[in-house]
C-alpha cells in the first residue's frame, strides 16, 4: 500500500493558474543561478539508452527499467533512471575541459518507486556534471560544490518571494555536513537512516549527509548507491527542512565520481564484477573518461519545496492510486 500524510489544516496558498506560473519561475531562475555558481552549459540528453550499453543508472540494483525494443535498430532500450553515467561520456565527446561542465533536463520513470507524498514514478530533474582535477577529489571540494548548490536554491526562493509574494517559505542557507557514520553513532536509538536523516535535519535546517553506500558499523548501508558512478567516500544528499510536511526533504543525490581505482573497489564490494565487461565500464577502468562531479537536483522537490506544497502531485502530472486521489480530493490537495 501507497503512503499518503495529510497536513492538518493545509491549504495550497497559489491557485491553479499561479501555481503554474510559480513552477515555470522557479524552474527558469533556478536554472540561471545554478548554471552561473558552477559554470555549466545546458545540454540535450536521452529519454532512453540501450541496454547493454552499460549506461542506464542501476540505482539500488532491484529497480527494473522500462524496457522496450526497437526493430529498426535491432536492439532493446531502456527508459532511463538517471543519466549519471551518459553525463560523463558527455564531456569527454563534447570535449569539456576542467572546470567546465553540462546540465540537462532529465525525465525518468521508475517503475517500482512506493509513492508517497514525495515519491513519484515519474522523475523531472537537472542531471549535471562537470571535468575536476585529481586534486579536487576531496571532501573539502565536495562541501565548496554543496555549499554553492545551497545558495542557488535560497536565491531561487528569495526571488521567487518577490514575484510572489503570497509564498513565504524560508530556507537556511548554512549547510551543515556530517558523515553517515558519525550520524548513525549519534542515534543509535534509531534504525533507518531515513529517521536518522529526519532528526538531524530538523534540528539543523540544512544538511548534507555524507558517505553514502558502504555498509557502516552497523552492519547495514544508510541507503543504497549504486557502486559504478559515485565513490561512497565522496559522495552525499543534500536536505532541507520541509515546515509543511513535517520531514526531511532530500532535494538532491550527488558526488565525485569513481575512478578506476575506486570503481574496480566498489564494484567487487557489491558483487558486480559482471558490469567490468560493459563499454562504460571498460573506458574507466582504462581512465579513458575524464574525472568528475556531478549529480541530480529535483525540479519537482524543488518547487514543492518553495511553494510550500503538501503533495509533489500538485507540481507534477503523474499517476497515483486510487486511495491517494481519494485521500488528496477529501483534503483539498489539488493534483495536477
């Protein structure tokens, strides 16, 4: 069964036709804000890739991908999750040179996503990447990269405020960092990570959780990442507290990526040696592709965030069950 909260008392603040215009600005500005912080060229990018280029996003590793075959090409392709791996392969034939990088728009459909109030099948978000140096493979350059991401997004909301008024939802701009280990050793009266995630971020407003993927001390990963685009000790989700809901909002997963060192570790740690053989994989194990960072930042989560929204259905037409239209019509809640 599909999970659905309900806010006590909530009231969309923007009607249809405002809160249509109040997505398409928070998508322009945020685009020009976060284009200029980190120096990227928007770019055209796939609705779908074949399958055995090696080049979908694995995500957790359970997830199926919408499949389908094409009898003009002779192959079959995949929707994709994400373009966290096509990014990569994008610099190097765009020939993007350090300190340069790309943005794109990218629609996914994940299948077998619960659906909740922040959960959807169909995923709207900016996928970006950009050249580094060997030397910025560091945490310190991670934090500079996040807090810079932070800023785009409180900019975005601050003139989002003054072309409507009516929203008011305040952000902090103070990104405070921690790693999952030293998160889970300061709750350890709390099983998930996703409860870990929601105290801390409630009390710090503005987090980044770092260290996503390796099993912790614990015995289990906070969450799941797939081993061939991220290195897990370079990597981390960025939140903001969501006054509505009530909860911790991840707005975006992120990291310097791995390289052949870090690949051919992480790939044998998670039981994937198979993928060695596949065309991505083979370039970076060979350190044919550039070194990078880069990530995903939701276009939905965003606005709802912003537009202090109870459901991400309001921000974006997707398909839900029954108990949630249900739910959502008795409670006011407008999805589009």
């Amino acid at each position: 069964m599909n999970k659905i909260c309900i806010p006590q008392g909530y009231q969309p603040v923007l009607d249809a036709y405002d809160t249509q215009r109040a997505i398409a600005y928070i998508k322009e500005t945020f685009q020009e804000e976060f284009s200029k912080a980190l120096n990227l060229k928007r770019v055209s990018a796939p609705l779908f890739v074949t399958g055995d280029s090696g080049l979908n996003d694995n995500l957790n590793g359970y997830e199926r991908p919408v499949s389908f075959d094409i009898p003009a090409v002779g192959k079959d392709a995949q929707v994709v999750h994400s373009l966290a791996k096509w990014k990569r392969l994008a610099l190097k034939r765009y020939h993007f040179t350090v300190g340069n990088g790309l943005y794109t728009d990218m629609n996914a459909i994940r299948r077998d996503e619960e659906l909740d109030n922040v959960h959807s099948i169909y995923v709207d978000q900016w996928d970006w990447e950009k050249v580094i140096t060997r030397e910025n493979r560091n945490s310190e350059y991670l934090k500079l990269i996040v807090r810079a991401i932070a800023r785009a997004i409180c900019d975005t909301n601050d003139r989002l405020h003054v072309r409507f008024p009516q929203l008011r939802v305040e952000l902090g701009r103070e990104v405070s960092f921690i790693t999952t280990q030293a998160l889970e050793d300061m709750y350890p009266g709390l099983e998930t990570g996703a409860q870990r995630e929601n105290a801390y971020v409630k009390e710090h407003k503005t987090a980044c959780i770092m260290q996503i993927g390796r099993k912790l001390r614990s015995g289990k990963p906070h969450d799941g990442r797939a081993p061939d685009y991220d290195d897990w000790s370079l990597n981390c989700d960025i939140f903001f507290w969501d006054e509505v809901l009530n909860r911790a909002l991840e707005v975006s997963s992120m990291g310097i990526r791995v390289d052949a060192e870090s690949l051919d570790r992480q790939l044998t740690e998670a039981g994937c040696d198979d993928r060695r053989e596949l065309p991505f994989h083979k370039m970076l194990l060979n350190n044919e592709l550039p070194l990078t960072i880069g990530g995903g930042i939701g276009q939905s989560r965003l606005a709802m965030l912003m537009m202090g929204c109870a459901h991400i259905g309001e921000v974006q037409s997707s398909v839900w069950d029954a108990e949630t239209v249900s739910a959502c019509e008795q409670a006011g809640i407008p999805l589009l």
